[in-house]
C-alpha cells in the first residue's frame, strides 16, 4: 500500500524489500535463539534488560512490550475482520461489532485456561500453514506453466491522488511496513517456560521453524502478489486477490485460504492474550505495576491481565474503526524498540561473561552467567541486532511520525512514568513498614465494643453476641429518629439486650451516619492510651443479591470513614435472613 | 398549538376552553384547602389515599406522584431554556445539554439546603409575577385604546400539514393540555409541614393566591395572545411572541419578562426538588421504596432522593430532546390521577367522619378523626372533584395516548409493582428476623481467629496485637508463591510473632485468594458447635486514595465470598501508613 503511492509501477520494489525483511527477520532470530538458551526460564526483553541494563531500560522495554502486546491483538483482530469482509463485502460496514466481538471472544477461551486454548489454537495453524502452502504452491506452477493471470474486478485503488516521486523515506516507509512480519519472535521468547521440557531447545527449535516458515510465505506471497498486478485496498485484502486469482474465482480453495488466514489472524491474537498477562505478572512482581496482576484467577490464568488487554485492544479498535492501515503505524515501533533493548541487553551480558575469570559463576535474577569461551564473536552478533533493530526503530518513529507512531511516543514514556510512581510507592511503602529499628508498641490492654443497631430482632442479637465475645465492654447504639419508637426499642432491649448498656442518639432530622460518627468522635476524644475500640455492625445477607439495595451500607461508608482513624476497627456481622 | 391543527381559526376556542380550566383549578384548590386543613402535618395525595383507600390506591398514588415529578422537573426546565432560545436563537442546537446543565445546577442549589434555597426562589418568583403582570397591563391598555399590533416576523407554524377538523377529541386535547397548569396544587398540600405555624393556614393561603395568580395569568395571556394572532412554536414561545408585541421589539420590558419567565421556569424544577424527596423519604418509611431514601445526609437535605431525581429527569430530557411539546403529553397524567384518588380519600375520609357517633375520635397514621356536622356536603364536594378530575384523567389517557402518555400508562404499574416487591421484602424479613417464639441460640464460647499476613511487617504485627484482643486462639496464615521467601519469612515471624502459630499455604501457580478459601472450609468443617471464626485482614490505608489501587482487596474479595457463610466474620484493620 505504501508503494502504491508512487504509482503501481514501484510495486516491483516490493520483492527486494521482502528480502531485505528476511534478512533482518534472520539476524532477530538468530540473536533470539542465543536469549532463549541463556533464559531457560523466559527471557523476553524486559528481563533481558532488567538484569543487563538496570531499572530505566527494563522499564522502557516493559512498556513498549505491553504496547505492542495491546496493538498486536487490534492489529491482528482487524485484519482477520478484513479477510472475512473480503470475501463478504456486505459486513464492512460492522467491522467494528465484528473486531470488538472476536476480541471478546478471544478473551473468554483464555479465560478458561491455557491448557485447552493451546489444542483449540493448534490446529487452525496447521490448517492456515498448510492452505497458503496449497495456494503459493499452485500460483508457482501457473506461473512456471505461463498460466497465472492477473487479477480481475480490482477494487477501487484508494488514497492514491497525485502519484509520489519514490524517494528513499518511501522505500524505508515501505520497509518499516513490512517489518510488522517480525514481531512473533518475542513472544516466543518470553514464553520458554510454556514449553515442554528441554524447553529451551524446543523454544528454539519452534522460534527457527517459524522464522524459515514466515520468511517464505512473505517472499512467495509478495513474489505472486506483484506477477498479479494485485493492488493494496482496505476492502479486499491482497491474500484474498492472490487466492482468487489462483483459484479462477472464488471457489473451495479460495474459500479455505481466506478462512483459514481469517482464523489464523484471529488466532494471532492469543499470542498477546498469552504474553500480556505473564508480562503484566513479572512487572507486578518486580513491583513497575499493581499487584493484583501478579496472582491468577481460580483457573489459572492471570484473569486480570487478560481483562486489561482485551479492555485496551478493544479501545485501539473502536477509536481506529478497525482500520488496519490505520493501526499499523503504531504497531511495530513498540515491539522493535524492545527488540533494541533486548539485543543491547544481550551484548552487555556476553562483554560481561568475557570478562569473568573461566569458572567463576555470577548468579542472577533471571539466570546464571558463567564465563564463555566466544563472547568476542556473541558480543559482536548482538551489537549487529542493536544496530539493525535500532535503525528500524528510528527510522519508524521517523517514517510513520504523521501516521500515528507520535501517539506510541507519547503513550510509551506516559506508560513508563506510571511504572516509576508505582515502583516509588511501593519501595517507600516498604521502607516505612520495616521492622529495623521499629520498637513494638505496648500491646492494647482495654478493647471497647460498640454495637449499632437498628432495631430489636434476630439478626441485632447475632451481632450482640458476636459483641459480647470480643470484649467484657459492650454498648449497644440506636440512632433514633421518633421518640415513641425509641421507647419502645428500649423496653424491647430491658428483655433481650442481655443487661448490655444502650445509648441511643436522637435524630429528628432523619441524620443517619451523623450521629454515630459524633459518637464515636466524643468515646475516641476521651479513650486511654492503647484502648482499642471495635465497631460491630449487624447486616443482613438477604437471599438474593439484589435485595442488597433494598439494606443501607451503613458498615460500608462507617468503614470508608473510619479507614484513616487509627486503633478504630469496623466490623459487620452477617446476619443470614432464612 | 393543539388548536393549531385545526387552523388559526380555532384560536378563538382557546379563550373558552381556559375558562373551563379555570373552574376545574377552582374545584380542585378548594377541595385541596380542606386536605390542607384535615392533615396539617402534610396531605399530599399520597398520605391520603394510604390513610383513607389502603395500600393499592396509596401505592398508585405514590407512583403516579414520583412520575409527575420527574416530568414537572424536565417540562420546567425544558420550558425554562425555551424561553431563552425564544430571546437567543443561536442557542437553540444547544437546548439539551442547557437543559442537562440547568438541572444539575438546580440539584446542586438544593443538595446545599433549604433554608439558602428558600431565599434563592422567592426573589425570582416576585419578580416573574410582577413582569407578567406589567406586560399583561401593557397588553390590556392597548387593546383598550386600540393601539395593540398583531406578531411580526412570525415564526414558521410547525407540523400543521393538512388542517383537522375541529372534533370534541381535538378540544379535549387542547383542554388536557391546558390542565397542565394545575400541577403545582400538590406541591402545596405535600409540602404543608414547611409552613411558618399556623401552617395549615398559611399553607391554604398561599394555595388560594396561587390559584388566583394562576389563573388570572392564564386567562390573561390566553386573550391577549388571541388578539394579537400569536402563533405556538417549538422556536418562539407565546410569551414571548406576546411580549415583543407588546414592547414593539425586544425591549427592556421584553428581555425582562422573558428572563423572569425563565427563571421562574427553571426556578418551578424547585418544587420537584422539595417533593420527591420527601415523598420518597415517606414512602420509604412505609416500606415501599428503600430505606436508604428515608434519612437524610448531613446538610439537612435528602441527597439521595436529590441525586435519583436529577438522574431520572435528565434522563428524560435528554430522551425527548428537551422538547416540551413531546414531554407535555406525559407529563400531566399522573397528576391528575393522583388528584383524583386523593380527592376519593377525603370523599371517604368525610363519609366515615359522618357515621362516627359527636365526641368520638379516631387515631389515623396522618391525622385524627373525629366527629364532622358538615359531611354531607363535604363528602358530595370532594365527589364532585373526583368526577372532574378522573374526567380529566381518563381524557388525558384517551386524547394524548399515542403521543405519549402510553409511556406513563406502562411506567405507572410497573412501578407499582417495584413498590409492592420491596414492601413484600420487608415484610418477610420483619417477620422471619421476629423475636417472637425465637429461642436464645447458646451464647458460642469458642473464638478462633485467623490472620492473613502478606509478610511481616509493622503493618501485620498491628492486625496480630488486634487479632490477640479477640481470643487467645490465633493462627497466622500465610499464601506463598516462593519456598525461599516462604523461608525467609517463617525466620522472621519466629522473631516477631509473638508465639503465634504460623500457617504456610504453598500456591507455586501463585493463587492468592483459593488456598485461603480451601483452608478456611478445612477450618470450618472440623470446627465445633458455636465456634466462631473470624479472619482478620491487615489492610494498608495510603496517604492518597489513588495508591489504593495499588493494593490488593483481599479483604474485601473475602467478605463477599464468607457473607453466606453462618458464624464466620471477616475484619480488616487499617493500617495508616505514615
């Protein structure tokens, strides 16, 4: 599509780029191969950087692979969409539905855990693999017999206005386009632990598969593409042009090839779906984001982290109209500035390695490094990826500036400004908890109850005699808001109450929370050093969850409240209504 | 504008048919003065039917009540920014988010109190009434002297099409649409307790003017419009096309009486703003809506029923475009139905009143009852009422069915099916939580507590003084992800654990809240009859309340899962991080 500009005749460009591609695609994986082995137990680029480079780099690896992550499932949704409406033209106009519900969908089947997502996720890739093998293969014959054709019916040839002179930042342009190919080698390498024993070489094994697979679908893809006269549209894909163009028309093969790229595409996804959430855990653990992302839910899946992205992809979607040529400007910076960092991660560890005497074994966060014999020769390897990712980077951000890579290189150090606050409050947070020069405090000796209730009934003397068991000190508190009533609740009490005091607090304007906190203000003001007071509030748990709205939160809002008074516990007792 | 379908000459009836509006006003501000009388803690509809007719017919007039609220709050204000899109037509596009932003000032005004919003709504209300009382005077000395001119620069007549003729069904439709003015009577009557004492008296006094002022206000901006061939709008409204008449342009006078009439509009959304709430808050005190409705928050006013009013009324705004014409036809129906069951409560309550024997005296929830010499003709005065009200009703349902008041007839009984759930609810829960026949359970003398601790730090060794207050049988447990940290933290718990047992539930897939659930229902299974337990949770409290997010709410999580579980009680101790 980038060719296109410069008038279709550029399109004979389009092959010595792809292997250009292949190219970098090599030197990637080649260094990928090297991380895998010296991280057997996962070595994506923010670990690679964490433990090579320091805090800053990781964090900015982190972030732009958490980006990446929520880009490649809008960027893979979108064009799954985009296959499906090749072949039905008349869903283009709910794209959007569409994209937003295979995220959703995507989302549930990793919910459910990861052991039946990876059958599920099997065999459409065998499927999608073996079909385009079918179709390349059978474009090659035609072309070789002299029978391949070019494309009939093209769709309109969009956006193209005044033809460009083809410059170099059009070729880069172009380049960085196709770059996108590329970014499938992290999650493998951030995945390590997720394969089967030995995984390091099985990682290994799948990362050069993938690579040899990806570089000759693209090249025969591209080579077949230009011998068509394919042209670049948002409304049928070049995948669908070349299957249809091979296939005579939209027959069996075509069909196949199309739904199996479709489901592929939205496969693709899964790859985030996976990656995104274990990524999210080892920043929590490392202390860059909340917590909570670091625990799995009761299937154990990182449930969290999966919610987040799906809620996130589903934003870059709608707010992009599941535009692919929209989306992918801001696609691949992310993932190749990670690259960058990994590869410089990667390069300091081999100079470091070099450096130790032989024998000697430094033990890591992330894994052992002993000394190692080729180091020279590693070091220089990597140092080539730095460089040749690097450039990639740069001229991305250059290239794809004005096409939205500017939204990237604001939301990337935003994201990483979040992650030092975060890492800020919990360090000061453990620094203010630590138990180095910490003197005990003189254990509370005194222990005040305080019962609210609201009436006189079963669930009141549940709490009551939850009260009673908590200390010898127990006063019951009724807010009234009616005298007579007030007295009666008090002759009701002279029989259950169990010879417990009871104030009770007039409020004739109806003030609820009102008194109470005066209250408990006036028995604060006035308690003893280390007395501690408990407020005890009886709730009723009606059957259904939605009587709930029919109950006031008293213990809820008292608890909001009381949350920043030390030595005030707030506690309700459920009460079961049968 | 109803008059208009049937062409401009139907205009003459409009003089006619305010005529008969202004006996109905008659009638029904009369029989109100003598509810003002009978209940002078408060007569609104509601009160009397509950008093006098019984649930169903109270619950129909609670509900048609709260309806007609809603709507008088979003006609006001739609009639509010009419008129000042009457003067400023650049602002017409703006009509809905004016309004929305109206009436949230309005909330506001009263979330603040009554006592400042009384003084803010007198001023206007003077000034409105003395604005249209110089422009009608202006208007009737030139008719007098023949010097009043007829509209100019009339704005185009909206949806007239094809003229109807002028049938019975289109004069009742105008009449209904004309009725609309009698709204504010309720008002009154439910309001009665703000009065300075004597408040019956003052309250029928001012019901009697308002009558007066309505209705001279009426009649006279209903001739004059006549005389001067106004035309209805939805764009320029009859006021102020009678006003720019009158001043010969848009004049101080006119800009005068426009701002006073759409302040004053603006301003009426108040009377919603008194009522709702306090009709809520009574019935909620009965057991029909939810009791958080009943009390009031801390400035004196009840926020709640402030919010959910202003919530419902934008709603409907926004629904209908701030129209006024499209939100009249729903608007009067349901306070013309509770004028009529009101009006059959007094009929009864005169009835019964007749047959009690001189000097006895009946004790009503609302009021007393004794002996009437008079009841005949107050019976037959307050049947007369029910007649022409219920007349009114029943034309306002037929007439203005299909442009809307169908949507009244749907949310009516629906509503009043809501209102009946919740009264059922409380009254099985009343009776199942009854002391009556209720045997004491024995008093549990076992307390076991558990604590949860994350690690060990001031933060726990706070919930562990806290937990040894409750009983001398606690056992710390601890989820862990890691044997080595596990390790580490069993060293320093010897340290600082005070002798307490600690429990370590290994979780290598890193679940947090399942392995406490498994051990808790191990604990509960083997606990012994009347044995409590409670789980006490340390819980940070941050400086900021953002950093919350930050934490993980074990806590909170805990308590929704343990609520149905009998005997177990869940507290968290707040710890304030300094």
């Amino acid at each position: 599509m980038v060719l296109a500009l410069a008038g279709t005749a550029a399109f004979t460009y389009a092959i010595p780029l792809s292997l250009v591609i292949v190219v970098l695609l090599a030197i990637v994986s080649a260094s990928y191969v090297q991380t895998i082995h010296a991280y057997p137990n996962g070595g994506g680029a923010y670990i690679v950087a964490r433990d090579n480079l320091g805090d800053a780099p990781a964090a900015a690896a982190g972030a732009a692979l958490l980006v990446g992550y929520v880009l490649t499932v809008a960027v893979s949704i979108s064009s799954g969409v985009a296959q499906i409406n090749s072949s039905l033209p008349a869903l283009y106009p709910y794209r959007v539905h569409l994209s937003v519900i295979l995220t959703v969908l995507v989302m549930l089947i990793n919910l459910r855990g990861v052991r039946e997502s990876g059958i599920i996720f099997a065999i459409p890739t065998y499927f999608f693999v073996i079909m385009i093998f079918v179709a390349l293969i059978a474009g090659a014959v035609q072309y070789l017999t002299g029978k391949l054709l070019t494309v009939e019916d093209l769709p309109p040839l969009e956006r193209v206005g005044v033809a460009q002179p083809l410059t170099l930042f059009l070729l880069l342009r172009a380049f960085t386009s196709g770059t996108t190919a590329l970014t499938g080698v992290e999650a493998i390498s951030n995945g390590v632990p997720a394969f089967r024993e030995p995984r390091s070489r099985n990682a290994a094994t799948t990362l050069i598969w993938m690579a040899v697979l990806l570089a000759v679908m693209l090249v025969g893809i591209t080579f077949l593409a230009v011998q068509i006269d394919a042209v670049p549209s948002e409304e049928e894909t070049v995948i669908s042009q070349l299957a249809r163009t091979v296939d005579r028309g939209r027959g069996v093969l075509y069909l196949m090839t199309i739904a199996g790229t479709a489901i592929i595409l939205v496969m693709a996804a899964n790859t985030s779906f996976a990656g995104f959430p274990r990524l999210a855990a080892i920043l929590a653990i490392d202390g860059f984001l909340p917590r909570q992302l670091s625990t799995r839910g009761s299937r154990l899946v990182y449930s969290r982290g999966i919610v987040v992205l799906t809620v996130l992809s589903a934003g870059f979607i709608i707010a992009f109209q599941a535009s692919v040529t929209a989306l992918i400007p801001l696609y691949a910076i992310g993932v190749f500035l990670s690259f960058t960092l990994s590869q410089a991660g990667m390069a300091h560890r081999w100079w470091k390695a070099g450096h130790l005497s032989p024998g000697d074994r430094v033990e890591e966060r992330g894994s052992a490094l002993s000394y190692e014999p080729g180091w020279r020769a590693r070091t220089a390897f990597n140092a080539l990826g730095v460089l040749a990712t690097g450039a990639v980077t740069i001229v991305f951000a250059v290239t794809k500036f004005r096409e939205g890579a500017w939204i990237v290189l604001i939301v990337l150090p935003a994201l990483m400004g979040v992650c030092f606050r975060i890492h800020r409050h919990y360090r000061k947070l453990a620094a203010s908890l630590s138990l180095e020069e910490y003197e005990p405090e003189p254990s509370s000796t005194r222990h005040r109850v305080i019962i609210l209730i609201s009436g006189v009934h079963q669930g009141t003397l549940r709490g009551l005699r939850y009260a009673k068991l908590l200390s010898n000190d127990v006063t019951a508190v009724h807010v009234s808001f009616d005298r007579r009533e007030a007295e009666k609740l008090q002759r009701k009490w002279e029989t259950w109450g169990e010879g417990v005091r009871l104030v009770i607090l007039d409020s004739p304007y109806r003030l609820m929370l009102e008194p109470v906190l005066d209250y408990i203000g006036y028995i604060t003001a006035q308690r003893q050093p280390n007395e501690t007071i408990t407020i005890v509030v009886p709730q009723f748990v009606p059957r259904h969850w939605f009587d709930q709205l029919l109950h006031s939160q008293t213990a809820m809002l008292l608890r909001l409240v009381m949350l920043s008074k030390p030595g005030v516990v707030v506690t309700d007792v459920p009460y079961q209504v049968p």
